[in-house]
C-alpha cells in the first residue's frame, strides 16, 4: 500500500506469468507460432469452416505483424507440420 491507502501497482518489466503476452519486440519461434495460431483457429472450430477460416485469417491480419505472419508463412513452406488446418488456410487468405 502507498502512503494514501491505495495498492501500488508498479511494473517491473517481468512477465506475469504463463499466460503473459510475449515481448512484442522479441523473435518468435516456428513452433510458437504455430502454438498460437492453433489456439485461435481452435476457438473458431465450432463455426462453419469458412467462417472459421476467415475469422482466423481476420485476426492474423489485425493482430500479427508481418514478420509473425511470414516466419510461419516460411516455416509452411519449408514443410513444416503441426498447423491446424483452418490456420494453414487463414495464413493462405493473408499472404
């Protein structure tokens, strides 16, 4: 508590823990990106597969920088396995 009866909260430049956002300024690797792209496609699976595949792809668009978005564009060109297959087509939709 500060001095005024309120609750500091002061950043110390750690992450909070597992669930924390990544440091945007640190390089992804394939497979964590291919960690993340798994989990968004699971969390439109239940729709329509176009519909989830463009959801997919609209949050790739709008959330993932291009250097995100073409590291694992690379790594699926390179043979890379383990993409869901929605996110395989939502990183199609966004090339």
């Amino acid at each position: 508590m500060t001095s005024d009866g309120n609750t500091a909260h002061e950043s110390t430049g750690a992450a909070a823990g597992p669930g924390a956002p990544a440091d945007p300024g640190a390089p992804q690797t394939p497979a964590s990106l291919v960690r993340m792209a798994n989990q968004i496609a699971s969390n439109v699976a239940h729709k329509p597969h176009d519909v989830a595949v463009e959801q997919t792809a609209g949050h790739l668009r709008e959330f993932w920088p291009p250097s995100m978005r073409a590291t694992l564009q690379a790594y699926v060109d390179a043979g890379g396995t383990g993409l869901d297959p929605i996110a395989r087509e939502a990183l199609a939709r966004v090339r």
